[in-house]
C-alpha cells in the first residue's frame, strides 16, 4: 500500500466498499436466498434485465432513449439556472442596492422545495421537457446565486483597487478581475446545482411524464419488476457520479491557474 | 571625510525644487466613517513631489501614510483637502499615477506576462507597442523566464517585481509605492531596494514612497517626510543629499557611511518619540 497515491488509496478503498456490498448482495440473493427475488432481485437478474432494456424498448424506449430524455431535461434546467443564476447572483454581491431589493423574494423561493412546483409546472408547460426542466432549474438555481455571490463577495478590495488604478472601467474590472477571482466559488456553485439538479429531475419524473428515468423506475413499480427499479436506480447513481466526476475535472482546464495554486 | 561630506551636503540644492509640483497632497484630512466619531486617520498634511523626486513618507504603524497613497491614487477620496497632479485636481485612479502595492495585488488568474500587460490593454496601447514595452520591463526586471508563470507559481520577491513592472510598463508621470517591501524577506528586500534606487537614478521616476524603515527611507529618499502618530500630521520634512557617493552603491555601504548614520538617528529619533509618546 505504500507505494500508493492518495488517489490510489482512494481508488482503492472505493473499488474494496463497492466489492464488499456486491458481495454481501450475492450472499443474500443468489447464494443463500436470505432475501426473496420479489424484495431484492439478484445481481444476475439485474443484470439480465440491464440487458434486456438495451436492447428491448420498455414503455416505448430502450435505455439509452430513456437517459438521453433525462439528460436533455436536467442540461436544460441546469443550463437556464447557470445563465440566469450566475448574474443574479454577482450583481447581489457587486450592486448592494439590488440584494437589499431582491433578496426577500430569493429567500422565499429558496424554502420552497422543487417539488412543490410540479403542478405549478404542469400547469404552465403540461407533460413537455418544460416542466422537468422547470423542477431542475428550481432545485439548481439557489446554489448557483448563493455561491455566485460568495464568491464575488470575497473578492479581496485591493484588486479591484489595482483594476481601477491601471485604469479598467467597472465593467471590465468585472469581466477580467472579478469573475476569474470568483470563479472557484462559481464553480462550487455548479457543482451542488448539478447534483441537487439531477436529484430533483428524477423527482419529478416520477410524477410527470412517459418517458425518462424516473419515469422508469415508476413504471418498475406498476409491473412489479423490482429488477426494473434496480435498474433504473443504478443507471441514476452512476450517471450521477459520472457527470460529477466530469464536472469536477473540468475544473482544471478552465480555470487553469488553480492547477499551480496548491 | 568631512568636509567631503559638507561639499556633497551642500549640493542638496537639486534643480528639482525650481520645478512645479507633480503631485501635491494639500491639507489633507480623511476620517473613516463619520467626522469626529469615526477614525481619524490623517490630519491636515500636506505633501509636493515635485518632478523626477524621490519622497518617503516614514512614520509608526498604524500613522495613517498608507491612508495618504490611497488617497494620493484617488483610491479614497479625502475628508477635506485636495489632491493636484500638476497644479490641476486629480480626479479619479488612472495611468499617470501607477501603484505598487504591499500585498503586491497581481491579478492571480493571470500570468506574469497578462497582469503586466494589463494597463496598457485597459488604455488602448496598440499591441505591437503593448509587446515591445512588455519585453523591455521583463528585460529591466529579470522576468524574462517567466513570462507565461502565474503569480502563485513566484516567490515573493518575484511577485513584487512582476507588480513594479506593471506600474513601470504604464511609463507613468507618477509611481506611488506603499510599503512595497514590507511583505520580503530581509535579503530580497535589500536586492529590490537597489534596484529601485538603480532605476530611480537612471529614469528619475517622480515617486511617493511609503516605508515604516528608516533606514529605507534614507537610503532612498530625496526628501523624507516623518508622521506623527493616528491621526498623522507631518510631523517634520529632512531633506537629504541627493546624488552622495553612498546612495549609488549597495545598501550595506551606505549603511556605514557617517553621513547615513546622523540622518538615520535623526528620523529614527523623531519616528521613536511618536512611538513612545502616549
């Protein structure tokens, strides 16, 4: 173990918990039968049933339709968030005046779960990508504005002082100071967007809507098909951590002096 | 050796004081927060740098002489008084009056070459110019090598040349300078020290320099303008002898030189009675 990385230790111990829960559900389906098939299936017939949505269509689409659906709503409403959420939120922490104007509203919305906007969202868009997306960018919105602000808000006076002294007017102080100091912030922001984003998305699905994760999974119920929610359940756990991990790795790339700042 | 010293002390009269003004700190007073309840951070002082002079203010901490840049820079506006940059009112920050600062402030998600680029894009210097001006100061600075670093990637000392660069690059009537050197260790300090005083005398910047070192100050000063305690009043203004044999070699020989020594003791007594004083 010592010639290990941190990274690998990590790695490591994450690949030694997964294999110890894999095991003990072999244990308790396939090899001793301690649980029955219609309470956990086994991971063979999961994965059969893996299998079988592949390549058969359940309720009209095969998986990858199903996750493409899902996908496309959660990019919307995360995406809309981040492009109204981000200037909402710097221009909390670079305009007081408009905080102190807005904030009583933000705080409101912000204690109203997500899914206390499905009917409001069905409402409005009826069973379209709407109306997810709508749910998404609810539960994805307060984090972008709270840490879009932090950020900007923590921006140390003296280099906007030195922007000003070398002559940048406000705006451009904003654009090359501001924004970049902010951006890790920012970033953190999008990170727990995306994640409370996806959470909320498969929420909603399972209310609204033929087509989708959620909406998988809640048709599993309807036959019965416990392997089908297992499906559904794993695809949305590693998609989940998958775009995370993705998030999370573009973060050296595009903000690329943080790599050296250590 | 002595009389040497009065013939060089008696060439204090430099050209410089026929000249105007530059800059002129006028009865400056700053409160922060409001009058007579907030702090009082600088009372009445009033500061000319003439043309291509070299001015260090030197007082305790806490004395208000930062407070003094930034409102110099227009960085704060003052209280009452008014700051002139050629007998004209300042007005807000801009490029004649470039800043270097103690915490050196380079822009961190720029590298060496964008943050000293940085004023000259902001005021629409064409980018042929903005290259040729931007390999000169890496030239004068030692930065060549590290061109496309970023500041966290520097040492201190490297850092704080990177931000004298990019207030030189601007090539600004005035350089205001607050306690550059605070934050460097004692021997980077040194090295910087002359340095500043090598390019000070080759381009005869006009410079306000901010120092609690009396020993920076006399080493680098043409005139060294002492401060009380909060709330800073110009306590009293030394001139000191310009172009000596000791100020255009290292620090350690100046720091030897008799006539060093007596002006050293003189503003170090008058910066320890603000120290001392209740």
């Amino acid at each position: 173990m010592g010639v290990l990385t941190d990274r690998g230790k990590a790695t490591a111990y994450g690949i030694f918990s997964l294999s110890v829960l894999l095991t003990l559900w072999i244990c308790a389906t396939s090899l001793f039968q301690w649980i029955e098939p219609r309470v956990l299936p086994s991971p063979a017939q999961v994965i059969r049933q893996f299998a079988w949505i592949i390549t058969e269509p359940f309720s009209g689409l095969r998986l990858p339709g199903h996750i493409l659906f899902s996908l496309e709503r959660w990019g919307w409403g995360v995406l809309t968030a981040g492009l109204v959420g981000i200037p909402v939120g710097v221009f909390f922490a670079w305009n007081p005046w408009f905080k102190t104007f807005l904030n009583p509203v933000f705080e409101l919305i912000h204690f109203i779960p997500p899914f206390a906007y499905i009917p409001l969202a069905v409402l409005w868009f009826g069973a379209s990508t709407a109306t997810q997306a709508m749910v998404v960018f609810v539960a994805a919105f307060p984090a972008i504005v709270i840490n879009s602000q932090l950020g900007v808000a923590q921006v140390e006076k003296i280099y906007v002082d030195a922007a000003r002294v070398f002559g940048a007017s406000p705006f451009r102080t904003l654009c090359r100071v501001v924004l970049p100091a902010a951006a890790p912030s920012i970033y953190t922001g999008l990170r727990i967007a995306i994640s409370n984003g996806w959470m909320a998305l498969v929420g909603a699905e399972l209310v609204v809507g033929k087509v989708g994760l959620g909406f998988m999974i809640a048709q599993g119920q309807e036959n019965a098909s416990v392997a089908t929610i297992f499906v559904g359940v794993i695809t949305i756990g590693c998609l989940g951590v998958l775009i995370d991990t993705l998030v999370q790795r573009s973060e050296r790339y595009v903000l690329p002096w943080r790599r050296v700042a250590g | 050796m002595e009389q040497s010293v009065g013939k060089m002390a008696s060439g204090s009269t430099n050209p410089a004081t026929e000249a105007p003004a530059k800059l002129e700190l006028r009865n400056i007073s700053k409160w922060f927060g409001p009058v007579g309840d907030g702090v009082h951070a600088v009372d009445d002082c009033s500061i000319e740098v003439k043309k291509g002079e070299f001015i260090v203010v030197v007082g305790p901490s806490g004395c208000g002489k930062s407070t003094l840049m930034t409102v110099g820079a227009g960085l704060e506006n003052p209280t009452q008084g008014e700051v002139l940059v050629d007998g004209k009112p300042a007005g807000s920050p801009g490029p004649t009056r470039s800043v270097v600062f103690q915490k050196f402030a380079l822009f961190p998600s720029e590298t060496v070459e964008q943050n000293i680029k940085f004023g000259l894009q902001m005021t629409g210097v064409s980018a042929a110019e903005q290259e040729a001006r931007l390999v000169e100061q890496l030239k004068i600075m030692g930065l060549e090598l590290f061109r496309k670093s970023y500041p966290s990637e520097l040492s201190g000392g490297m850092q704080q040349r990177v931000a004298i660069a990019r207030a030189l690059v601007m090539q600004p009537e005035i350089l205001l300078m607050d306690e550059p050197f605070g934050a460097l260790d004692a021997q980077t300090r040194t090295i910087l020290q002359e340095e500043v005083q090598r390019l000070h005398r080759e381009k005869h910047y006009t410079v306000l320099f901010i120092t609690h070192s009396v020993e920076e100050a006399v080493y680098l000063g043409d005139r060294v303008v002492v401060m009380t305690k909060r709330p800073g009043r110009i306590k009293r203004v030394i001139d000191l002898p310009r172009d000596v044999i000791w100020k255009t070699g290292d620090i350690e020989l100046a720091a030897e030189h008799p006539e060093f020594i007596e002006f050293r003791r003189e503003i170090w007594g008058l910066v320890r009675e603000e120290i001392v004083s209740i």
